[in-house]
C-alpha cells in the first residue's frame, strides 16, 4: 500500500510528561480544545482521538498549532483517552478545512465534521456476518415462499454473501423477512471480508477516437494532469460536443500516474447515464458518494479513499471532504449549477471551494460546462483560468434550430397552456414518429389555489408561500418546508364550498392538456416528485431511450446531461418564468437552464427544434438563446454586473437573522445595522424582511453587505458579529450568496 495520508508534522513533543495536544471536534465550535497526551501515547497533528469533553466521549482530531501553554494549566487538562486506529488526516486537509471555515464565516468544527461524514470508518472494521442461501434444508411445516421471500432468494442468487441490512435493501424487504428465513434454516451465515472491494480501472482501453479539437483539449488536459501542479481550465464546448470523453482521457492519465480523481456532479441521482459510460470506459464502476448511502456504504468508501482502494469518486458536493490519499485532479461537471451552493448548514459554493481544494493539493481541476457561471467567464477572461474550447457537437451533429413565440401574438386557448404553434410542432413530431420534451419548472398541477368566492388564497400555514396542489395525490403541498394536507372542502375564509380555481399550470396540468390533446401519445412525466430512490432517474431514462414514451414532461431534472437520439423538439412552455423575481443571477441562470433544456433536441442524426414561449421575446436571454450568441450575452451580463459592482466584479454577503418571534428578529436585525462596519468600499443594506418572511415557521430578516473585490469582507464581518449579543434568534451569514429569498 503506498505511503497514504502520512501526517507530515512531527509527532508532539512528548518528552514532559505533560504533552498538550489541540483537538478540533466535529462540533459547531471554532476552537481546538487543549488536551494532555498521556505519556505513553504519541499523537501528532491529523490523528484521530477519543477525548471527553463533559461527561461524553468524542472522536476529534489532532490539530495544527501550538497549544496555548498558558490559558489552563496543564495539571487542570483532561487526558486524551485513545488514539484511533484511522489513518491520520492529512495535512492538506487540514490546511483545507481552516480555509473553508474562514472563507465562509462556519467554525471550524463545522467544517470537520464535513470530513468526518463516516464517524465509524475510524475505528477499525469489525468483522461482520452476512447470508448465503442454505445449500439443502428441510422446509419447516407450513412454510411458504412467498414473493419477499422469493426476492431474498434471487438476491442472493445474484449476489455473495450480504449483510442483513444489504440483503434488505437489495431485496426491498423488511428485517424481519430475512429473520424468518434465516430461523426457518433457508439462510446460512458466514463472515464477510471488507466489501466492496472496488475493482482497480481498466486503463488500458484507450477509448474512442477523438476529433482534432476533442484530442487538442484532451491532450492538454492529460499533460497538466501528468505534470501536476495547480491549474484551472474551463471545459467550454456545446451540449453534445464531447466533453465528457475529452474529461475522461484527462482521469485515464491520472489514474495511470497512480493519482486519484474526484468527479463533483450537481446530482449524483441523474448521473446513470454517465455511470454506464465510465464502467464502459473503465471497466468498473467509480465509488459513488450521496446524501443516500447508508452507514455501512459510508463507511467502507471513506475508509477505501483513504487507503487509496477507491481510486475515481464521483458525488455531490460533500464528496469534496473526503480524505483523498494521493489526488491529482479534480473535474466539476456542469460547474455552473446552482445545486453547487450548500444553502443548509456550513454555507459554501462547491466549486469554488473544489478550486480551494485543487489550490492546497497542487493539482489541477477542470470545470465543464457548455454555458460557464459568469464567476469563471470573468476568471477566463481575466487570465486566471485557461479555457479549452470545443466549438462544435460531435460527429456533425447541429445545434437545434431555435425559434421564440410570442405569446403575445400565438395565444392558447383559454385554460391552456400550449400555443398553437407548438401544438402543430408537436403533432408534426410524433407523426415523424420522433420525441419531444416540454419543459416546465414548476412541480404539480398548480401553483396557486384561490377561492372564486372571495379571493382568498391557499397558503402554507408555516412559510410566506402558497400551497401547490398536487392533484395526482390528491394533497396540497409547500414547495419550502414540506408541508402536506389534503384539499379542504370549504373556503378557510367564507366556507363556500366547490369555489377553488386552480391558477396557472404546473407539469401536471400540461400533462392533461397535452393528453387531451394527443390522444395517442404517450406521455411520461419526470420531475423530483415521480422519481422516487436512486434508481428511479436511471429507469425513466431507460424507458426514454426504449421509446417507451413519445411526450416528455419534466422539470429541470430532464434538462441535465442526459443523452436522447430520438429527441428532436424541444418546447419550452414559460420562457419567462425564472426572469420573474429578478435577482442577481436571474438572466444569467434562466440562459443556463434552457441552453441546457434546449441542448437535449437533435443530438444524433436528426435535426432538432426548440420552442420557446415568452411574453418577452425583446429580452436579452430570448435574444441570446435565439442568436446562439452566447459570449455576447455574458459580456453584455458582465458589464452590467461590473457597473454595479455585484459579483463576480464585487462581492456581495447576507446576514440573515431568524427566529421563532419576529419582535427579537427584527431588534436583532436592528442592532446589527446600528453597529455596522464602516470600512471604505463596504456598504451594509437593510434590514429589511426576507421575501420568504417566513419559513418553517421562523421569522427571517436579511442584511447585505456588499464590498469592493479589495476588501476583506470576512474579517469585516466576524468583527462585526462579534459586538452584537443577539439573544433568541440565529444569524446565519452566506458569503457570496445565490438564494435572495
Ligand atoms: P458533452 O459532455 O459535451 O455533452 P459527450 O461527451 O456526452 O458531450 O458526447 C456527446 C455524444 O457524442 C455522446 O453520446 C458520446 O458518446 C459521443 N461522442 C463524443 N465524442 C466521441 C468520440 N470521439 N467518439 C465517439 N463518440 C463520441
Ligand atoms: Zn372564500
Ligand atoms: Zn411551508
């Protein structure tokens, strides 16, 4: 095993009987706690230890720095209790895990804890049992096969032997059908080893034949990622223009320099597609790393990234933390994704902290996109990302033809929402005996439910929101804190009964108009509510691309990376709907999501054609989208963010105070403002209430600061917070936010 996550600190000194260590704890503290090695323990800075802290035990780990001889006396410190057979976390990583605290404004132990996402990894494995089927047993009387049991046993069938809680979930049964049969003798127990074992990549292959410009990208991708060293370069090319085969050339030179790689994708759930092409690629699946995984997955692929075992992890943003042994390139998929920014939590922005990351290893990071944030426009453009550049869909294929409607003009018909022109469009693709996807951001059958009588509208009793009606369930949902209640029968207001309208469509309703209208067609309907488990994206895709469906009706989760041949129209059914509200990014991200959507037409030999509805078809972004003028959209954008120094020519931070009672919200907020920071080029606007002023039931005031790119906002800020004592409520800072609500 080569030398991996080796410490690169010296052991502490241990001479006098009283060696201090700082331990860092996964807690929401920004300190490292004094502790005393006992004399005959040796930890150096990255071990992992068992330490009290009140009448607990807690796994922390050894921190960097001197410890601070004369706050408490050593005679007073506790004793560290033991040290962890993990391997210690590396330097880098630590070094990483200060940076992303102070960036932004998160304690340190926050940000730990991100690292240590499998608390059991650190302890060594114990030895587990798992099921094989019994080779011969007597049926007990009365015994039945039934169909969970007849799944345990084609999952076994299927599989060596599994835990109790694999064999569950593989089979989709519950506990105690495997209790059953394990006591009705048809299941046999046997220790297992460390599984998974993750199957070392085939590098061999050398993949398909790339086009000149997919070899120069490819080539020089492959060339800093031998040579090393930090470097970021923007993968910019269309949707369908091979950059996914261009990245992965890139990670076929790293693994065959011994590196590990790190793919961040915004959704790890809609990624089948791209899992299929890397074990294709690669002869074996990567390690996937989500929010889904359960506690023994964690464990094992934390453990196997450390020892260096899992050699490629492909994963949401918190795969970032991951104690990487030997890493040497990191790739962002679709870098401009909004799903990058961790809104819960340690508020981060994932791509940018991966550049962290890449920065503190010394290795280089390729973000890709077809349509880059503006933030790595401005860093292309300013010298300090290169850029690589594939101008053209592979193989010949075009880009989709692009038309907008005006709405104006082209009107439905009343309750509908489908312009006659898109309806010929549609009728004249499945006569084609072609695909089409329509394309709406909005999950249910409608956003708004009023009352006819009075006016009065459904509102979610916890948010500032309105409920949306989701008819196929019959229920009413908060789209912000969940909420759930089936439809009251009579107005809350004036008791009318029957007197609710349904306002304006969500993808359910457009499902009902279209299959009014084509009655043949068929039609499937993807969005995060029909998609249920982690398989569920793959399936749908799977049935896309089996031509089990001829309409597809989705949300943004049809619009990413997937791959259709048959897809040849593309209809957007409200252009306008994210430009509405109008913050910062809104023109930028409206341009993103429906290149994206449109980016799905004609990606092999037939021809695509995308429709856009607008009540706006002056509007820079239908223009842009129109021309295929992308660069003059993002210079116009920049320039226009530049005017007003708003990132990423300045930068921007919310302050948002929250609480159960808005008077201690708003006296909090209050007296942030009365003692603001008054540096030069540092501005504080507000408070004022947040739009959403209300949220899962807590009151929310916001504040901005908005600065210079000169000034240290961050420093400015814990400053700042310091001074206010703010009892009763939560202040939450967002350095560089994306979310204004
Ligand atoms: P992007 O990531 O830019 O959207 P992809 O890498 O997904 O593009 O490529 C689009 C399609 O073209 C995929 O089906 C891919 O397999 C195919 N393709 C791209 N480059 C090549 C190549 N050099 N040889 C064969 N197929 C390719
Ligand atoms: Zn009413
Ligand atoms: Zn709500």
């Amino acid at each position: 095993m080569p030398e991996v996550g080796a410490s690169s600190s010296q052991p502490l000194d241990i001479r006098s009987e009283h060696a201090r260590a700082r331990v860092l704890l996964p807690l929401a503290i920004d300190a490292a706690y004094d502790y005393r090695a006992p004399a005959q323990l040796s930890v150096a800075p990255g071990d992992f230890v068992a330490v009290p802290l009140g009448n607990r035990e807690r796994i922390g780990c050894v921190w960097d720095g001197d410890p601070s001889e004369d706050e408490i006396a050593s005679s007073r410190l506790k004793d560290i209790n033991r040290r962890l057979d993990a391997l210690p976390l590396a330097a880098p990583l630590r070094r990483f895990v200060d940076w992303v605290a102070r960036y932004n404004c998160a304690a340190r132990g926050a940000v730990l804890k991100m690292v240590m996402s499998a608390p059991d990894a650190l302890d060594s494995e114990k030895p587990q049992n798992g099921y094989v089927l019994a080779e011969k047993f007597a049926l007990p009387p009365k015994f039945k096969w039934t169909e969970a049991r007849e799944r345990v046993r084609r999952a076994l069938l299927a599989n060596p032997a599994l835990s109790a809680a694999d064999l569950s979930r593989e089979a989709g049964v519950t506990a105690s059908v495997i209790k059953g049969l394990a006591e009705a003798g048809a299941l046999r127990t046997v220790p297992i080893g460390r599984a998974p074992v993750f199957a070392a990549p085939e590098i061999k292959s050398p993949g398909p034949p790339l086009s000149r410009d997919q070899r120069a990208c490819a080539d020089d991708l492959s060339a800093k990622t031998r040579a090393g060293g930090f470097s970021v370069t923007l993968l910019d090319g269309v949707t369908g223009s091979g950059k996914t085969e261009v990245y992965l050339s890139a990670i076929a030179a790293a693994l065959s320099a011994g590196k590990q790689v790190l793919v961040l994708v915004p959704e790890i759930a809609l990624t089948a597609q791209w899992l299929g092409r890397f074990e294709e690629r690669f002869g074996s699946p990567p390690a996937e790393w989500h929010s889904d995984l359960t506690s023994a997955q964690r464990r094992h692929i934390w453990r196997a990234v450390a020892e260096g075992r899992a050699r490629v992890v492909v994963g949401a943003r918190s795969a970032l933390f991951l104690p990487f042994a030997e890493l040497g390139l990191i790739v962002v998929d679709e870098e401009h994704d909004a799903s990058f920014k961790q809104e819960e939590g340690v508020i981060y922005q994932a791509r940018d902290m991966a550049v962290v990351r890449a920065h503190i290893e010394n290795i280089p990071i390729a973000l890709v996109s077809a349509t880059p944030s503006l933030e790595t426009f401005a860093n292309v453009e300013s010298g300090r990302y290169q850029r690589l550049h594939l101008p053209d869909r592979f193989a010949g294929a075009t880009l989709p033809d692009m038309s907008v409607i005006d709405m104006r003009a082209d009107t439905p018909p009343r309750q509908a929402w489908l312009s006659p022109t898109l309806r010929r469009a549609l009728d004249a693709t499945f006569a084609a005996g072609e695909q089409a996807l329509l394309f709406l951001n909005r999950r249910g059958y409608a956003p708004l439910t009023l009352c006819r009588t009075c006016g009065h509208r459904l509102q979610c009793p916890n948010c500032t929101a309105w409920l949306v009606e989701h008819r196929r369930e019959s229920r009413l949902r908060c789209h912000h804190c969940g909420y759930v209640s089936p439809p009251p029968k009579l107005c809350p207001k004036c008791q009318s009964a029957d007197s609710f309208a349904a306002c304006g469509p969500g993808v359910e309703r457009l499902a009902d108009e279209a299959a009014a209208l084509f009655p043949k067609a068929r039609i499937g309907v993807m969005t995060s509510d029909t998609l249920c488990g982690p398989g569920a994206a793959g399936d749908f895709i799977a049935r896309v691309e089996a031509r089990e469906f001829d309409l597809i009706i989705g949300t943004q989760v049809v619009a990413k990376g997937h791959h259709f041949p048959l897809l040849t129209l593309v209809g957007v059914v409200d252009g306008d709907l994210g430009l509405a509200g109008g913050d910062l990014r809104a023109s930028e991200r409206t341009y993103q999501l429906l290149s994206q959507v449109s980016g799905r037409a004609g990606r092999a030999e037939r021809p695509g054609r995308v429709f856009i509805q607008t009540y706006m078809p002056e509007h820079p972004v239908m223009q842009a989208l129109l021309s295929g003028d992308r660069d003059r959209f993002y210079q116009a954008e920049a320039a226009s963010r530049r005017a007003h120094g708003m990132p990423p020519y300045g930068r921007l931070a919310a302050i948002i105070v929250t609480g159960g009672a808005e008077d201690a919200v708003i006296a909090a907020a209050r007296a942030l403002a009365r003692c603001a920071p008054t540096e030069p080029g540092l501005t504080v606007l507000g408070p004022a209430p947040a739009p959403l002023r209300r949220l899962a039931a807590q009151y929310r005031w916001r504040l901005l600061v908005k600065a210079g790119r000169e000034v240290n906002v961050q420093g400015a800020i814990r400053d700042w917070l310091a001074k206010v004592n703010a009892k009763g409520v939560r202040i939450r800072i967002d350095i560089d936010p994306y979310s204004f609500l």
